[in-house]
C-alpha cells in the first residue's frame, strides 16, 4: 500500500477535526434525553451516535 506525504497543514486540520468531534460527542452525552421524543426518533437514549 502506497504511502503519501501529506502538508503538515493538512495533517493538522484533520487532527483538530478530530478532536473537536471527540469533544462533541463527550459534550452531547452529558446533555438530557429530550422529555417528549420527537417524530422518527430512532436512536436507543443510552447512546447517541452523531455522524
């Protein structure tokens, strides 16, 4: 499998994306499951997965 240099710029930005998305979803399992569930609301309320 081929490897490629990519810019440290690049390689940067994907790593803040990543981590800013961790954040997030740690963040979102903190917040309460809504009282009245909303139209097609499918997600099982222990875990909400965003993506």
């Amino acid at each position: 499998m081929p490897t490629y240099d990519f810019p440290p710029d690049l390689r940067d930005a994907q790593l803040a994306l990543h981590q800013t998305r961790a954040s997030y979803e740690q963040y979102a399992t903190t917040l309460p499951w809504p009282a009245e569930p909303m139209p097609g609301w499918e997600a099982d309320k222990r875990r909400c997965h965003v993506g």
